[in-house]
C-alpha cells in the first residue's frame, strides 16, 4: 500500500503498512483526475465458474459487456439486489478501474467469474432458469413475475449496450425478456433494464 501524508493524516490506522508517497507519485499511480492519496496493489481473487454457481439462485451473466461503467454499475446493483454471483463472458474487465469504482465496493462482496466462454456458462447453468434479456423478447418480465417463474432459481443474461446478446446466447435460453415500456422512449440503458429484471426476480424469490 501507497499513501500520501495527507492520506495518512486521514486515515492514520494506515501508517503501518503503507509506504509513504508524494502527491505527484499519487496522481502518476491513479487514473482518476482527483486521486485519494491511497493507492493498494492487491491479489485479484478467481472463483471457478462451477463453484460460483453452486447453489446459486441468482446470477447476473454478462456477456460481451463493452462499457465498463455499466457493467460495475450491474454488478453493484446484483450485489444489493441479493445475487450470489456475477460472472463476465468476453468483454470489459471488472477489474477496470472505471467497473472497479461503478462498482462500489460491490466488488468485494460478490463472487466474481471473469474470462469465460458464454457456451461454458449456459452449459453451468443448466439447472438456473436461463433468461436473455432482450428488447425484442417474447415474455415480458412481468408475465414471468406473475406466472411463477422469477421465483425459481435465475440466471439473468445481459449482452452489450450497443449490440444485445449474441444470438448463441438468445438461442440457448429458456426465454428471452424485455422490460416493458409504457412511454415513448425508444429503449432503456443497460445497467437500467438490468436493475429491473434482477429486482423483479429479488422480489419473487422472496
């Protein structure tokens, strides 16, 4: 661990493990404009795709994400919604530090799959209700509340921001989902429509 006087001032719980740096050294360390003075290398923890579905009854799946910003703001908003894993197929890092800070610290609480293959997580979620979520789906989430089946064990499917899920993804699901829209908007933001569909499940599990 790094820090800055002024970080250890704060936060002086710290002095014993951090090295101290400058100011200039902290900013050449940090990709934020403002940095906090605290910089940390840490070990990244793997959890094995098997593993982190064992038992699970939610899950987000990300596939191919392309905006690093709404994947961390999917995995915070799976953390609060109660998911036991999130697990990333292609795409962005979470460990990007624009995920990383979108996240919240949701990072922390989660397990976290990264780096792989969607075939490999939809053949691990065999016994998950699989459910793409897809603009043009053909169940919307609220017939899928009232009809029973968020309450089941879940696998939510999310793709990118721009191109959706492949269609490997849409065709291996049990169905695909869109969230209704009552208004005139031509679509919802990602991270939005995921909230959604993992809440809606949230709700139903409990």
């Amino acid at each position: 661990m790094f820090a800055t006087r002024q970080a250890l001032d704060r936060h002086p719980e710290l002095a014993a493990d951090a090295a101290e740096i400058s100011v200039k050294d902290a900013a050449a360390l940090s990709d934020t404009v403002t940095p906090q003075g605290l910089v940390a290398v840490c070990r990244r923890i793997d959890v094995p795709l098997e593993q982190a579905l064992a038992g699970a009854r939610l899950v987000a799946a990300l596939v191919e994400p392309n905006d690093p910003g709404n994947a961390g703001t999917i995995l915070r908003t799976a953390d609060a919604a109660g998911a036991d894993a999130v697990v990333v197929a292609g795409g962005v890092d979470l460990y990007n530090g624009k995920a990383v800070r979108a996240s919240a610290g949701s990072l922390f609480h989660l397990n976290v799959v990264m780096d792989v293959d969607v075939r490999d997580v939809l053949g691990a979620g065999r016994d998950l209700v699989r459910l793409a979520a897809s603009g043009s789906g053909t169940r919307d989430v609220d017939e899928l509340a009232a009809d029973g089946t968020l309450g089941r064990p879940t696998m939510w499917l999310f793709g990118s921001e721009a191109h959706g899920l492949p269609a490997d993804a849409l065709g291996a699901a049990d169905h695909t989902v869109r969230v209704p829209i009552y208004g005139r908007a031509e679509s919802l933001n990602l991270a939005a429509a995921a909230a959604i569909c993992l809440y809606a499940s949230a709700r139903a599990q409990r």
